[in-house]
RNA sequence: GGACAGGUGGGUGAGUGGUUAAAGCCAACAGACUGUAAAUCUGUCCCUCCUUGCGAGGUACGAAGGUUCGAAUCCUUCCCUGUCCA
C-alpha cells in the first residue's frame, strides 16, 4: 500500500434539518477561511426554483462562489452517481487552487454518494422500469417475488410494496445479468479529510420556523414562479415539481385546492421531511452536533473555532 | 319556547345489541434507505403490569340512570352543539 503521495484536502460538510441555517452558516465559515460553497441539494440544482427550494439570492452570496446551483433545467432527471462524479470534479477543481470547498446541503443520499460512492452498477433504463412498473400494476407482488430468485438479499432488505425500490434493485440484476462478478464495493472520495457538521436546532422552535418560512414562501411569490415555470415550457411533471411547496403550489395554480389549504399541507409535509432528514443524518457518527440555528452567533462561533483547528491540522 | 339533526379515541369519521380497545384517513412519534431521495417505504399510536403474548388487568364512545346474559349501539332524564320555526 502506498501512502497518499500529497497531503488530502480539507473538506468542509454542513449538514441538517431544512431550515436549520445551513446555508447561513456555510457562507460565514466561507467568508472567514476562503472557502467556496458547494450544494449538496437535489433541489436547489434546478434552474428556476428558487423561492421553494429556499436557495440563497445571488445578492446575499457576497463575494463567495457558489457551485452546483442552477445547473439543471426542469426536464432532466438527475441522480445520486451522476451527482458524485459531477461534484467530485468540482470538489477537486476548488481545492487545485487551495480553496477551501464546503458542501452544504440537505441531501443525505447525494452526500452519501458522494463520499462513501455507490456501487458500480448501471445507470436507469426507462423503458426497462416502464414494464416492470406495468407487471407489478398487473399483479402487485411480482416485482419482490421476481427479486427473490434474483437477489435473494436484497430482497429481504426491501419492503415488498416500495415498488421505487423494488425497480431498481430488479433492474440492476436484469442489466448485469451474464455480467459475472460485478465488484460490489463502491467507491468513496479519495484524497480529502473531512470535517461534518450538523445542525440541530431545537424541535418545536424548528417546527415554528418551517411554518413561518413556508407561508413567506407563497407570500413572496412561489405561485408566479411556478406560473413562470409552466409559462416557459414546463409541463409540471418535472421532477422538481414533485417536491414540497411546488406540488401544492401546481396545484393551486391549477385551481384544485384553496392557498390556505397547499400552505397547510406544504408545512405538515415540510415537517415531516425535517423529520426523515433528522433519521437520516442522526446515525452518521462522524457528524459534530450543534444545538441551535446556524446563523446563531453562538453557532457560528463555535464552528469558526472547530474548522480553524480541523484546517490548521493539515 | 318549538321542530329536526347530532355529541365516538389528539383531529376527522365509520360503527345501530355480542370475535369492538372501537375501521379508514389525518396529525404525532420512531425507523429504513446502494442512481426518482424535498422521493419511496415500514412500524407505533388509551393506561398499567409482566413470563412481550393473536398475554393479564383497568379505563373509554357527552352525563346519570335503566333494559339485557351482554350496550358506543335500545329506553328515560339531563347537559351541550348545529340548522330551521317562533
């Protein structure tokens, strides 16, 4: 085994509940240690979606470059792998000229691909999924029974009606199949160290501003924007538009629910999402908790002070 | 004051004499996650106890009585709520 030829790269992640100051807090510790912030939401990398998906104006980001923002248009559909390879490229192109990267982000799975890599496995194959979709409406069951000859493993580890996750793991064995030994080990980032924070604000005070941050949300304009969308060329069947406030707002825009209705909804489902989001990043041992929001001085502070110490290592 | 309608677990809402601690939905809580991930999916959800079991006990369908082997379901009175008539 050969050591690293060059030192790795410091690597900055902030991670947590939507609402939890991310972002805030990214750009100060980007504005004290030179760093470049990089988005680690699936979101907030779709053209046109700004106001739901909270993305920071261009005019709050000062003079810190913001990568992966606004680097999708609305039709493409978009994935974990094809995420990691796009920032990985990124990540390195930033620590070339000895900036500090930071990833900010909401996103547990794209970060897990980035930094733990998935598999080798091939990419998704529409008509493929298309008619194993129409099996299982056919004969609900099949897909698991299917899996079950196939991929006796996965099979157990995947709840018979998550037909999403059912698909997949069909058509990951049905392409490899005569493939022999695919290599199962996946692939994680090489060449940097990593330092992960987490933001943990209190619940009910979270809860609160989710609410709050919602209603301004369609206060602000999220039906234009969404108007805006439809009006270029947009269908609403876009993925981003399955996401929180836009698949409300498509509705009211549509006439089939009241505003007050979509707002209420979009806060329950927001809070539910804060919810799964918590799960996700709660078991990573590796993340340093910080009680509060991240535009807390107190926050802000103390992570200044953990980063200064985690680059001055190197 | 009179006539109807109705009061069910955190919310909504089924249930009209017996496998009903009470469907479903929502909220809440917990969890899973290998290319759709702001997605998708799972579990718990009256209380207590334990040998954690299609376990034991207790409480529960506005209140109090009654009928019955047995009531959320039937009867009586009372209290509330809504609509309509005065």
């Amino acid at each position: 085994m050969e050591p690293e030829p060059t030192p790795a790269s410091p690597l900055v992640v902030v991670v947590g509940p939507t609402g939890s100051g991310k972002s805030t807090l990214a750009l100060r510790v980007a504005e004290s240690f030179s760093g470049e912030i990089v988005n680690c939401d699936s979101l907030q990398l779709y053209r046109g979606f700004d106001i739901g998906t909270a993305k920071t104006p261009p005019a709050q980001r000062g003079a810190t470059p913001h990568h992966l923002f606004d680097v999708l248009d609305p039709q493409i559909g978009y994935s974990a792998g094809q995420y990691a390879r796009d920032t990985r490229a990124v990540l390195r192109e930033i620590s070339t000229r000895n900036r500090l990267p930071i990833l900010v982000g909401g996103t547990g799975f794209y970060l897990k691909a980035l930094l733990d890599g998935l598999p080798p496995l091939p990419e998704r194959d529409a008509t493929l999924r298309e008619d194993l979709a129409r099996r299982e409406a056919i004969r609900p069951g099949v897909l698991h029974r299917l899996l079950r000859r196939l991929d006796p493993r996965s099979a157990a580890a995947i709840h018979p009606r998550d037909i999403q996750k059912l698909i997949r793991a069909v058509e990951v064995r049905v392409l490899t199949r005569g493939a022999r030994p695919m290599p199962k080990v996946s692939e994680p980032l090489t060449g940097y160290r990593v330092l992960k924070i987490g933001l943990n604000p209190d619940r009910a005070e979270l809860a609160a501003a989710l609410d709050h941050r919602t209603q301004e949300m369609f206060e602000r304009g999220l039906l234009d924007e969404v108007r805006g969308l439809l009006a270029s060329g947009c269908s609403g069947t876009e993925k981003p538009f399955e996401s929180l406030g836009y698949k409300q707002a498509l509705t009211v825009v549509r006439g089939e629910i009241s505003l007050e209705t979509a707002i209420v909804t979009t806060q329950n489902e927001t809070r539910q999402y804060a919810k799964r989001q918590r799960t996700w990043f709660r078991r990573d041992p590796e993340i340093h908790w910080f009680d509060g929001f991240g535009h807390s001085i107190r926050v802000i502070e103390q992570c200044a002070a953990l980063v200064r110490e985690f680059i001055t290592l190197s």
